[in-house]
C-alpha cells in the first residue's frame, strides 16, 4: 500500500500522548503540536480529559467518526501489550501507524510472537507500519517532527532511513552545525513490514528527495531488495552506511537488533550490482550526502585543484590514490590562459598553485578558466588562511562561480577560527566543505562511480528459467539419490556442465578404458561423494606415463579406495588455473564465487562475488573491474586471456544457480582457462545434492 | 653544533625587520616583540633608526660588541640576495640563523648557486641554519614566536616539523579550536642545512616534546635519518605525514620544493623498519598527535568499548576490521559485574551497550568495572546525545576517571550542538576527543604499533663488511668486466651466491657435460649478459627427457644463439616461487624486495621491501608480518615452510647489498623455497655488474 498517506498526513492521532515531562508519548505530543505541522492533530489516553489544554479521548475509537474517517497516521507510544489490539480495534478506519513502543522482536522469543501476530494484523488489514521499537520519523517541509528526537531539522533533499534511532539523533544534532539539510529522517526499528525496500521505493519516487542514505544493520528480503534498489539507482544516487564488516560486529548486530547482517563482501557485490553506493564509515556517509546533497551535476572522473599552499595541493594529489577520478591533464589552452595572470613561481600543473600571497582576484580568475575548460568536471579549491588571505573574500568568489556554473565545486579550506566563519558562508550556500582533502577527494569519487553505474544502465537483468534444461538436470539428481549419494559422478556433473555450455575434461571410468587411448600421461581419480578433498586423501594420482604405471596406480587406488568409482582423465595442458563456485547466501540466495586457484588462492584472496542474474554487459564489465582482470588485459609477456569465454561461462553458472536452486554445494576447481585458442576445461566439477 | 642555543636563544636580532605593516620584517618584529618573549632584542634595518619606540640598526656588526658578544640568533627576513653577505659579516659572532627569505634552491638554477654558497659559509663557520625559504619556528613554552605566522599556540608537549610552512599556518589555527598544545613548531624550509633528520635529533633529547609530528615531502640523506630516526624512536614516537604517494604528487613535490619524494613502499619500508609512525592523512595525522599528547600510557592490543547507542557501537566495532588492535574478549567476572547494575536489555560483550537511556552513573560504574579489568588495555567512549542523556554529566564522569586510571581513554561524542560544550570540557582535560569512531580505533592502533616496535628493540642494527669476501667477489667482477660482459655467468653468480650461504641451482657448462649424468629431465639455458629475459626470447628449453631430445634442444639453441654460453641444469622440483632482488633507491641505497614468483606475481603486488642491515629478530618479524607471512603459518592443507631458512637467505642477500654497492642490478627469479627437509635453490641468479 502507498506510504504517501503516512509520511504525509493530514491528521495525526497519537496515542498515549501525556503532559508527564521526560514520557516519550509527552516528547512526541510537544513535537507534533509546537514546531509548526499544519494538519489536525487528537491526543489519546485514558488517564488525562485534556493535555496542554487540548481535548485528550480515552481510546482511537473514541475519537468522533467524523473525525475519525479523517486520521491519516496514529502514532503508537504505549506499552507494547496493547499495541496489537488497538491496532486491531481500529484497523478499519486508520490505515498507518508508527509503533514506537519497544518490546516486540529485540527483546526475544515472547516479543518475537507478538510482532508476529502484529504482522498478522497489518497483512490482514491492509496496513501501513512503520516500527515497532523506532523513533519515528520527520517530514521537515512539512514541520512534521513525529518523533521523539527534539527539533526541526532544515528542509532538504536529503532522505535518510535509520535502522539505529540514536545514530539518527546524532546525525541531526550534526547537522544542524554542517548545514545539512533533510526532506525526511525516518527510524524503521524492527522494519516489520516497512523496511529499507519499501522506504527505497517510496523515497525513489518523492520529488524532495534527492539523495537517499541509509544506515542498515542488516538487509531484509535480498530478492526485493536488490530488484527495488537496481529501479531506483538508476533514478536517484543511495548512499548505504552498511555495519557488519567483521564477524564480531556481525555478532553484535544480531544480538542488537536480531538482524542478520550477511557475508560483507556478498553485500558489497549486491551494492555494485545494484548502483548503491556504500559509504565506508559514518564520515564518509555523511560527507557523500552533504556532497550530492550541494552538487550541481553528477561528477565526471576529471578533477581540478586549486590552492594557496603547494603542501596542501600535494596533500590532496596524494588522496587520488587508489581512486577512480584522476587530476584532469590541462589542455595547454588552460595552462596559457592561467600562466597569463599568475606569478613565475606558480605552478599551472594540477595542482595549480596560486601561491601563499594568493588574493580573491587569483582564485576568481583561475575559477572563471577552469569554467570554460572542457577537460576538468570538478573543482576543489583550497585555502590555508595565511596572514594576508582574505579569506571572506575568496569564499565569496567561490560562491558566485558555483551559482554560475554547471561543474561542481567543493572547497577545503583548512584551519580552525580563521576559516570558520568562511565556511558558514560557504555552506550556507551550499558549496559543500570538507575539513580534510581526503574526504573531498573520495565523495567526489564515490558519487561519480554512481555516474558510471550508469554506462551498464540497461533494463533490469531477468533470468528465464529452462524449465526443459532444469528438468533433465532433476533427472540426473534424482538417480542419484536414488542410489544414496551425495554428490554426482564426474560424468553426470559433466552431462549437466554441457547443458549449461561448459566444457569438462575428457574421462573414462576405468571400466570402459580398455581399448582407449587418451595418450599419456593421464590422472587417475577417485569419483565418490565420500571422498570430496581427493587431493588431500591421496585421492588422485596425477602425471602417469605409461601403461604401466598405470595398471600399478590403479591397484594402489583401489586398495585405498577398495568401493570406489575411478576415473582416467587425460593431463589438462598447462593454463591459468581458476576456481567458480555457487554460496548460498542467507539473504541473497545463489552467489557465484569465482577467482584465482592454485595453492595460495585462498591467501591471496583474488576471489570475487557475483549475485545472478547479470546482463552480458554487467557481467563483462564486473569481470574486467574485478580482481582477475589483469588475465584479460594482457599486461607484460602475458597474451590476453579471452574475456568473452569467461563471460559466457558464468553466464552458464549463473543460469545453473538460479535454474537448479536444488544444488547444495558446487565448485569447478580448477576451471583451466587458455591464452591461445584453446577452449577453457572445468577439471574437477562437484555437484552436492 | 648544538640547536639548543638556536631553539632557546637569550638574545635575537631580527635583520629586516620594518614597521610597514604587510612586510613579513615588520609581521616578525611584531610576533617577537609583542607575545611575550623574554629574552634581549635587536632590529636590524638601515631604513630606520627606530621601529615601534625601539632602537634600529643599521647592520648585525653594528650592534654593540658587548651586547653583540650575546645574539645567540639572528633572524634573516631581507632580500635573498643580501642574506649570504650578512651572515659571512657576522659567522664569527653569531653562529645561529633562521633565514626566512625565499628565492634559494625552490627558484631554480640560480638560487641553487646561491644556497650552496650559503651551505658553504655554513660549514665553514661553524654554523646553524634553520631555512632558507621557511616560515621560522614558534617555541610557545618561552613565548617566541619567531615566525611571521600570527598567534602562539598553547605550551604543550607536540614538536611538529613541517616542510610546508602553509600547512603549519593552517595547523596552528586548527589546533586552537581543537585544544592541541606545542612544545614546538619548526618550518625547516629548503632543508639547506637543517633538515628532518637534526630536527629528530634535536627533539629527541628536548624534555618538553613527548612525541614529534612532521610533515615531509622528501627525507634528505636515507642512511642518516634511518639511522637518527631509529635512536630517536626508541625514545618517543615519531609520527610522520609523508607525501608523494602517487607519481602525480611526486612530480608536483618536486616541481614545487625540488624535494625527492622517493618511492612510496620504500618509505614505508624505511618507516616500519625505523620505528616510525606513518600517518595516511592529514586527518590522521592531527588525531595520532592529539591523541597521544593527551594518552595516559601507550596503549596495548586490548580495547574496550562503551556506549548508549548500539548502532554507534556496531560502526566503532567495524572500526576495527584490519587493525591490529581487537575489541577485548572481556572475563567473566567483567561481564558479571556488568550485569549486576545495567538493565537486562544491555549487552555486557563489548561493545558495552549501557543502552539509550543511560545516564552518568552508568557510565561511571561502567568505567570502574573496566578500570580493574586487566584483560582491557584502552577504553573508546561512545556517547549520543539523547532527549535524556546527561552529556556535560558523563563528560565530567569521564574527566575523572581519566585522571585516576593508567588505561587510556578517549571518546566519541557524536552530534553537534548538544555534544559541543562537553567537549571542549574533554579537551581542556586532556581527554582526546574524536569526530568519528574510525579515527579514534586508528589513533590507537597507530600508537600501540609504536608499542609493538618496542619488541625488536634491540641495538640499532650495524652491518658488518666482510672485506675478504668483498675481495673474491670484486675480483670475479672484474674478470667478467675485462671480458666486456655487463653480467655474471651462472657459475660465477653461483659461486658469489655460495659466499653468502645461498644455494644455487646444479649447473654445467655444455662443454663440461659429456660423462655427467644429471639425471633427466634437465633444462637447457643461454647464459649470457645479451640474453637477460630468457623465457621471453626462447633461450630456455625445459623439461628436456632423454640423451636424444638434448642434442636436439642443444642445436635449436645453437642456431639461435650461435655466440652464446650454454648450460645445463636439472629441472628443479616444485616448490613456491619466491623472488628477491636488490633495488638501489635514490634515497636509501640499497634496498630488498621480495614475493611471490610466478607469471601472475607482477599482478598480485605479493611482495616487500627490506631496507638492511636489519637483525635476526627484526628480518623474522618483517617476514612474518609480510605479504607472504602465510607461507611460514602453514594454514590449511599446506605444511609450514622453514622461515629460518628464508631469514638466512634474506641475511644473505642484505650482507651482499651492503658489501658489494658495485653491483648494478641483482635478482633471484625464482627462488624455490620447500616445506619438506629440501634445501630451498636459486634456479636462475642475475647479477648486473
């Protein structure tokens, strides 16, 4: 159902509303009533006749139908054990609510059947919750405070959806002093039935909102999120504070909230896929919303800089690092124009250093080039307040260019009280600063890479299902367990590779071996599902020459072996040795898993995640940003790998995930893959049933 | 010579100084004269005969001989072109200077001429120099300001050195809003005569400096400040912000102070091995200093975390993915006199979650549990300003038990407004406060790695040069030099490698090899100083199976390398892949790298730097805090490799880097290092004569 009604309410009942000073429910009353929301408002609670001289009713019901057909949004600050039911005698009539109550899910087993019951409720009755155990939420265009954090943030375009509602007092209170400013802050608690996927689509469509962030503890429902998300990337930049990179944070979470905070890297991969942009830290979250919040324009990867002291001009060079954007390379044109005005000593390179006596008249005139040259999207300009800076005056310089151009400017202007009030100005015009260089250079960064998610904006991947393919590969796995394995044989896993178009090793069971010829030297395996590190286990024996030796290896095997299944395969010529494999993510279901093999794989951590379905373009243009990509670059004595055969085989894995959902484990290891012409070879395939 | 007199003169002239406001003379004079320092002062300006109600002279050597007899500094704020003049008039009598002028070394070839006149007086007269081209230095504790920045900072125990006179000016003023107090600020300028490496020396010794903080674009002489910089950081910490991390910054460092930024590994490498703290930003910088000025001990690996809000908490806790410092595992007896005060729905594991409607009693009984729990090192305090949080009451709580406790403790105070006033209550207090949890979770992790540095501190490590095997392996050199070849043959690099216990490949000449019998399979290479890449150019045949396949591999060879040397070897067994090589850095001489061979290893960036001599202890610590530590732990599946053995080798290497600086170029690619009883072998050694 539309959230419009909720966060736009033409009339507000809050229940348990009270004149007791420091009660939630007299926060939230005062709130609501003082700071200026415009719609009918009526107090509940049986205990007063009347708060702060308004009429206060015993119940929901009691308020006059009339009335009544009119509230929009009941607000709930009661004891959590009449939550439900007063939901529930007023289901009919009121549509939205915010249960700020606490006491549902957080609290365990008994809180967790309630908030059950609850959702119940809600399905039932077609209703709209936000909470339990929240905030609330603020609508600051409307002087809509219905929460009980104290004042009114300034209207903006900034969306920003808690899961943490003390993070979201801090945030505001900061605010407040760097200028931000909001077209709503909500608390979504528990997210029972409004989580981060429904607020996505309704902020994705509110016209305030500019830019959406999001602090999440934990990711409810991948499937949605990431379909919802992908649509709304594409409309408005989402900036996610994701917690949760380690495993005792991990623990925390759940133990705090009872989200389930996922495989961090899984969720970094469903960001990229996605086009969310994920903040690293609170810092940063905060500096990329200011930074979109002011922008003229998304970025482009080409970055000037400016300013009155070399050290500080290297400072920031250094903060390109390790980033995307790049200081822009000056046309000569620039260069000539900018060496006209400034002193021999100064630098026309970029950075560009006006040098320490630099007056306003230096930055306005370097600003008015930089406005016309093609080659630079972003400006940071720098200021180091020395003796004879007028810095006022400057800021004033930088705040005309910004109304007249369409490039973005950020400045960093460093110090402390010689700078400050400058900054005031400066932010007061929404020409966003950042105290360090670090900060500006990665915000400018991360909203650009939102630039180019949009190269691969193409419509929302969709996998078709075979269901004639699926069918045939349930066959395979019902014979198997059928005989009580756990696991396929190499031939029937190859049978299924080939319907996906991946291509295995050549192999023999021994049985059907005599009279073949593979050539030497061949491999000799073991094919059990009880036997799964055949490495490990002395399972394989590899390299063998000649009949001989053969015959010989495959007595040693069977006396180890005595029950198994053996197979002859021939030696994969030598090649790049990769690994793929499906991880069944809690929350975002089939993940492809792919990288470098070989003996250090797991050390060198040259392992990257995919999250299926993928378009061809995606896909290729994950493979070629991700860590194996210097196989298909070709760098130095190394012909290129071929790109489009690895593409088309994780299309084929991919396809597999999500066509065979049956699967419990799978890994091709190694998958050879050549710089010649030669076809890529899957040597080992598990497939768990 | 001693700074002492430099850096606490009794007397000091100020030679240019003016009464014309602008001109740095009269910002000097003024800084001097009007904040408070106590000792004697001179102008000297043949403009005037008077500046602010004072005596002004005409010259240095004016100045009466009684009085003169005692100017224990002369400050130089006068056209570059008079200062070498004025300073030889008066080397006899004034033996320290700070020469503010610019137009030196930063102007090009002409001030070059000029400053290495200038060093010449110096070194003739005995004399101490700070600049030229610098902003001064301010010493708050005697209230000199001998600089033409504005202001003077609070007394306090941070020296910070800074090649960028701009960002000192930038920093002071920050420092002020952020309560950091100086023991010194000290612009070295050109770094003619007083570079990094007095300035360490220097502060080292002075009592008022607890820890030193610079700013670097470039270090002057590697062997004396690896050398200085490793007493001086036994004895305090030294943290260092050193720019030139990309080739963009390097090349506008040296176009902007004509400094050698140098490589960024190495100078890392050099940190590490020095004891140094390396800051990664400016931001980072300001908070390690901040924090460790305040710090009541250096902090060990142990941190504990309190907090009203979980959310927060879960952000410091991600805080800590990477670092070496962990969230303490707290005891149980910990947990349990946690439980006894806080509300059921708190959490005891850490973070320590005193939940949102903590107030200052929680907190306090809080921080006495931790007080007394030794399994806690350092205490991150988290605060957000919620409707019922007592902020100014938890500061004062904290204040208090910073002042009785030897753990450290800083906090994050979150918000704006409401946290403001606590806060700059924290700071008059010595307690370090940080914006965000990530800054606060680095600061101690930096400091306690200062910590960790402690473990290896054993005597500053002296290579001893062996000149008797300095002598064999110079005459091999030379042999190979009168045969006009620019490279060892493979018997004579074995032959060195063996004088430094490494062991190298078997190996035969083709002409010596009819008779032997190696065993097959064997390996055919040219060996020539033409033929450096090998496998690259075919001049390798491998795995070469019987008498008949050689003959043959021997005439392919032939015919494409008629003139060259051939040899034979038998194929090495497998191993890892290691290679080491010798480097000769601009800065710090001779320096090790080595990694992971292979054909991916210029990819995967597994390698090191080693700046030697470096002791036993320090080369196994290096090793096993590398890139390639994992092969030395032996993780799963994989047998441990010998890191004695690969210490020995390193040893090796380092002795014939420093014994033999003759050599151009050295590599070992690959070396095969075995995790079983197998001597690891040097297959192919390269050494450029």
């Amino acid at each position: 159902m539309s959230l419009d009604k909720l966060f736009n309410p033409k009339s507000i009942a809050i229940v348990g509303a009270s004149s007791e000073e420091g009660k939630i429910g007299n926060v939230i009353a005062k709130n609501i009533l003082e700071l200026g929301y415009g719609g009918e408002v009526y107090l509940v609670n049986p205990k007063y006749a009347e708060i702060f001289g308004k009429k206060c009713y015993k119940s929901l019901g009691e308020i006059p139908t009339s009335s009544a057909g009119m509230i929009d949004l009941a607000i709930l600050a009661i004891p959590a054990k009449f939550v439900n039911q007063e939901i529930l005698n007023n289901s009919k009539n009121i549509k939205n609510y915010v249960v700020i109550s606490a006491g549902f899910s957080e609290i365990g087993e008994e809180g967790k059947k309630q908030e059950e019951e609850l959702k119940k409720i809600t399905k039932e009755n077609g209703l709209n919750i936000l909470g339990p155990n929240c905030l609330g939420f603020i609508i600051p265009s409307l002087k809509l405070n219905a929460s009980f954090a104290g004042g009114m943030p300034e209207a903006g375009n900034i969306a920003f959806v808690s899961q943490s509602g003390a993070l979201a007092v801090a945030i505001m209170d900061a605010a407040k002093k760097e200028g931000t400013k909001f077209s709503s802050i909500v608390s979504v608690g528990n997210k029972m039935q409004i989580s981060e996927t429904e607020m996505l689509e309704f902020l994705g469509q509110d016209e305030n909102t500019k830019v959406i962030g999001m602090y999440l503890e934990g990711i409810k429902e991948g499937g949605k999120f990431i379909e919802i998300a992908g649509k709304i990337a594409k409309i408005k930049p989402i900036v996610i504070l994701k917690a949760g990179k380690n495993e005792k944070t991990q623990k925390a979470i759940s133990s705090h909230t009872g989200a389930l905070a996922g495989n961090d890297e899984i969720v970094s991969a469903v960001f990229e896929k996605s086009g969310i942009i994920r903040a690293n830290n609170l810092e940063e979250f905060f500096a990329l919303l200011n930074f979109i919040s002011f922008s003229n324009t998304v970025p482009n990867q080409k970055v000037a800089v400016i300013t009155n002291a070399g050290g500080a001009g290297v400072l920031v060079s250094d903060a390109f690092s390790g980033k995307k954007i790049k200081l822009a390379d000056l046309e000569n044109e620039t260069k000539n124009k900018l060496r006209e005005f400034l002193p021999a000593e100064s630098s026309v390179e970029n950075p560009i250093d006006l040098l320490g006596d630099a007056r306003a008249d230096r930055y306005k005139k370097a600003l008015k080039i930089i406005s016309s040259a093609p080659e630079i999207g972003s400006v940071i300009c720098l200021l180091t307040p020395q003796e004879q800076t007028p810095v006022a005056e400057i800021a004033k310089e930088i705040i005309k260019f910004k109304d007249k151009t369409d490039k973005n400017i950020v400045t960093v202007f460093l110090g402390g009280e010689k700078v400050e009030k400058a900054i005031t100005k400066l932010k007061q015009n929404e020409v966003c600063n950042f105290s360090f260089p670090d900060l500006a250079v990665t915000a400018i960064d991360s909203y650009s890479q939102w630039n180019e998610f949009g190269v691969v904006k193409t419509k929302t991947q969709t996998q078709l299902i075979n269901e004639k393919r699926r069918a045939k590969v349930l066959e395979i796995i019902a014979k198997a367990k059928s005989e009580n394995r756990q696991a396929l044989y190499f031939g029937e896993s190859a049978e299924v590779m080939a319907m996906y178009e991946i291509n295995t090793v050549e192999s023999f069971e021994i049985e059907n071996y005599h009279g073949r010829n593979l050539g030497y030297p061949v491999v000799l395996k073991v094919d059990s599902d009880k036997v799964l590190h055949k490495t490990d286990k002395n399972g394989v024996i590899l390299n063998i020459e000649n009949e001989m030796n053969l015959s010989r290896a495959v007595s040693q095997i069977k006396t180890n072996f005595p029950e198994s299944h053996l197979i002859i395969q021939p030696m994969a010529k030598k090649g790049a040795e990769l690994i793929i494999g499906i991880k069944k993510d809690e929350i975002f279901g089939p993940v492809i898993v792919y990288g470098l093999g070989g003996i250090y794989a797991e050390f060198l951590k040259t392992v990257d995640y995919l999250v299926p379905p993928l378009s061809l373009a995606q896909m290729e243009k994950t493979l070629l940003s991700g860590k194996i990509k210097f196989l298909f670059q070709g760098a130095r004595g190394q012909k290129k790998y071929n790109v489009e055969e690895m593409v088309k085989i994780l299309m084929g894995i991919s396809s597999f995930a999500l066509e065979i959902p049956e699967i419990r484990e799978f890994d091709i290891n190694p998958l050879i893959v050549y710089n010649n012409s030669q076809e890529a070879v899957a040597v080992d395939v598990k497939i768990m049933i």
